[in-house]
C-alpha cells in the first residue's frame, strides 16, 4: 500500500511539473512552426515566444522592447511586476495565449503573458449582403474585438453583459455571447450558452455555421436563427430583450428567439415614415406569396384546370403552349431550374461580370427558349415574377428557403392540381408551427396570437404605439417607450 501510495504522489508531481511553462516545453510545443519567432536577450536572462502577424507591431515595440532594451537584469524583475506582464502557472493556457496573439517571456524559471494588441483587420465599411437604403452605413467585420466595439459605442450601459466561450477542438474559435441585464431573459441565455458549450467539433468557421448546432430543429429548411452584418440591427435586437451572439472571425451576428415574420423587417423600416414603412412590409408579404405559389399555380391551371383561365387569355395561353412539347410540370422545372443557375453563376462571378451575366443571360435564354418552343411566353413572365418577388425579402437564409420550398409546390401542383398546391401549403404551415426558437412558437405573434405585436409584425406602426418590446423576448422589463402622441 505505502509503494502504491508514493507511486501515485510521484506521478501527480510529475504531471503538475509537466503543467509548468518554461521556454524550452514552449519550444518543443511549437516545433515545425515556420511562423512562431524565438528572441532571446541574454544580457538580462529573457527569452520571448510570439506570432509576429497576430500582434500588434507598434505596441509590441512601446511596451516589451524599448522597456526591457534599455534595463538592466535588476530592472528586469521591476518591469514584470507591472499589470500587462501577467505571471502563468499553466503550460497550456501560456500556448493558448500565444495563439491568441500574445507575447510569452520567461526570465529566472517564471513565465509571462503579455497581451501586445491586435495586427491590422478589414476596415469597417457597408455590408455587402444587406444593402443599406436609409440609416448606419457601418458593419460587422471578422474582428470580434471590433465587432464589441461596435456594439459597445451603441449600448453605452453596464447593464450590456458578454459571455465569452469556446467553441471547437482544434480551432478554438472565441463566441461572445451579450444580452442587456434587466431586458433578456435569463432563461434564454442559459439555454443559448448551455447549447454553445454542448458543441463538440473540430472548427467554427462562421456564425452561419454556428447555427446549425444549435437549431431546435437542424432538418427543417427554414432558418431559425436569424444572422446579420448590420451594426444598427443587431443593437435592435439587443434594446428589444434578445440574445445575440459574435463569432470570432465571422461578420455576421446571429440573434435568438426569433419569429418566422422577423425574416421579413428591415431595420430601413424604421428609418422611413411609419406609412412608408407599413407599405414596404407589406410588399414583402405580397412577394412571399407570389414567389412561392405564381409559378405552381401556373403549371396546377394549365394541367388541369382551364375553366379558371378567362376566356380572352386562354386563347392566348393556348396559342403559346402549343409549340411546347413538354407537360407544363416539366416546362416549369426546365425554367426554375435555369433561373437558379443564372442566379448562382451571377453570385459566384465578380460583381461586374455577375451582373451582365443575369442579365443577358436571362434575356438570351428566355428569348431563345420561346422561338425554339421550349416554353410559353407566360411562363417566362410567371417564372420572371417569382424570381423578382424572392429578391425584396431581406434575408437571403430565408429566400433560399423559400425557393426551394417552391420546388415542392411545383411538384405537388403537376401532380394534384389545385389540390396538390394547398396540399402543400397546409403542409408548409404545419411545419412552420411546429418549429420552435430557442423552444419559444416559431410563429409568434400568430400561434399563439398576440394582437398588439401585429403592430410591428405586419405593419411598422407609429413610434407612439410602439410602446412594448415583443412578447416572445419575455422580457421582464416590457415598456420601451413611455412617450405620448
């Protein structure tokens, strides 16, 4: 038992001396690195570790170099008494420091991390996904340090809270999580961070990727976190009780709970006239519905049924489908299926190019698919119309979500008709009210209703009528705007 007993003490001191930073277990940690930078200064016993293009050069200089260039051995240990020389006990968290851009030095057997700033990062400039018409112009960048900042010149409160995890075994990404004390609540956060920390993988790459861990429902279509790159629109959520969450590297911040209907508000209805406001919402509306059942209706009365068609138009439908060899089902496929591609190339190409490419493309295509009686000419304008109304909805998670939905109407409206179409439509809405955010009704403020949302769901009401933050937050703090008429 005593030899058991001395054997075990033996290996727990062996493993804490292994847990001591020291310049050599540093070394051997980063062999084969090609980047990592050794300098030793033997006039005063110092030896420094670091990444040089993961600091900041000029503070680098102000605060390390200069300092312990012109000191003697004696000073030495006076200048690392200092706040930014923070003393490490553990070999781990000194490499995790140093790849996270900071300097480590060791000078008689005692470790030190110093924090020397950040290297130069993409400017902060307009978003490119979600075009600004009234309102900020600045937006998220790959910085997390920045992105805070951002956040911060908006929220001037300490009641702003941030929640830093890690997340990914082999890059360890950094996730902030912030919420307002007193305006979100608790439980949301708790479950928010509770599923960040049950993430187990190897890399993070983006906030867009972060999501699909932590969906209540991750085979749904439909995205239930919503992610922007707008500064004003994150600060938004925050002020109306919600969680939103930085990803280290990634532009785009996501926030939770969150409603189906959100997908379709702009933070430029808030910049514009309430009845301007309401008018553009209300198109987006509009364009929902006609990106997902124009082209389907088309193929569902011209399949099986004529007698909704008037009688001055069908003659034309006739006349133009009758070059067409194909069932309208397949007709519709061809052209959706060519629109997406013309969509897709026009994404991936420079901008310039991707333009011209849409543009003529679609004009080429169309043009030359009617003479070669491939399809009708109303369908080109079906398909045009649908493909139109799918670009006003703001969010692009959502649009893509939508159009592939409108594959499946497509399908169910060849095959059943009319029937098949409102098939497919209950089904859609069956789905969408099952799905849960942060397990609050995906639907909210329909199921459950709550009517005095409506007044920032459909429409944008007058900043008077605004007066409570949504009902799905749960804020314990409701009351936003305590202002009269």
């Amino acid at each position: 038992m005593d030899q058991d007993h001395t054997t075990n003490k033996q290996q727990e001191e062996l493993s804490q001396q292994k847990e001591v930073p020291s310049f050599e277990r540093t070394l051997n940690e980063f062999k084969d690195c090609a980047d990592i930078v050794y300098r030793e200064m033997p006039d005063i016993q110092l030896q420094m570790v670091y990444f040089g293009h993961l600091m900041g050069s000029e503070h680098f200089s102000r605060e390390i170099l200069i300092p312990l260039g012109n000191a003697n051995e004696k000073q030495v240990s006076q200048l690392l008494e200092r706040s930014q020389f923070i003393e490490m006990t553990s070999s781990d968290e000194l490499i995790n420091a140093v790849l996270n851009g900071a300097v480590a030095l060791f000078h008689q057997g005692k470790s030190y991390a110093v924090d020397v700033g950040k290297p130069e990062s993409r400017s902060i400039q307009e978003s490119e996904s979600e075009v600004v018409i009234t309102g900020p112009h600045d937006s998220f960048v790959e910085t997390a340090a920045q992105n805070l900042s951002l956040v911060r010149r908006r929220v001037k409160s300490s009641h702003l809270k941030v929640v830093r995890l890690e997340v990914g075994e082999v890059t360890k990404t950094f996730v902030y999580v912030l919420y307002i004390d007193g305006l979100a609540n608790m439980e949301f956060v708790q479950e928010f961070i509770k599923r960040v920390e049950l993430i187990e993988v190897d890399a993070i790459h983006d906030g867009n990727m972060l999501v699909q861990y932590i969906d209540d429902n991750p085979n749904s279509i439909f995205p239930q976190f919503p992610t922007t790159e707008r500064t004003d629109s994150a600060v938004s959520k925050l002020v109306a009780g919600r969680i939103i969450a930085i990803v280290d590297g990634s532009p785009s911040v996501i926030s939770a709970p969150a409603s189906f209907f959100e997908f379709f508000s702009s933070p430029d209805d808030y910049y514009q006239r309430w009845a301007l406001g309401t008018a553009t919402r209300l198109l987006r509306f509009a364009a929902f519905i006609v990106t997902i059942t124009f082209t389907a209706l088309y193929v569902s009365v011209t399949t099986f049924h004529y007698e909704m068609i008037p009688e001055d138009l069908l003659l034309t439908l006739t006349e133009s489908r009758s070059r067409v060899p194909f069932p309208p089902i397949y007709e519709a496929l061809l052209l959706e299926i060519t629109i997406e591609l013309l969509r897709e190339a026009g994404a991936r190409l420079p901008s310039k190019i991707g333009q011209t490419i849409g543009i003529v493309g679609g004009i080429v295509i169309g043009q030359a698919a009617v003479q070669a009686g491939l399809t009708s000419n109303i369908l080109i304008i079906a398909v045009a119309s649908s493909a139109i109304a799918s670009f006003v909805i703001p969010s692009y998670m959502m649009s893509a979500s939508i159009r592939l939905a409108r594959f499946g109407l497509i399908l169910l409206a060849g095959i059943l008709g009319n029937f098949g179409l409102m098939l497919g439509i209950c089904l859609m809405v069956i789905h969408l009210a099952g799905l849960t955010s942060l397990s609050s009704s995906y639907l909210t403020p329909i199921a459950p209703n709550v009517l005095k949302d409506w007044r920032d769901t459909f429409i944008r009401a007058p900043f008077w009528m605004l007066k409570e933050r949504p009902t799905q937050a749960k804020t314990p703090n409701k009351v936003k705007n305590k202002m009269r008429q």
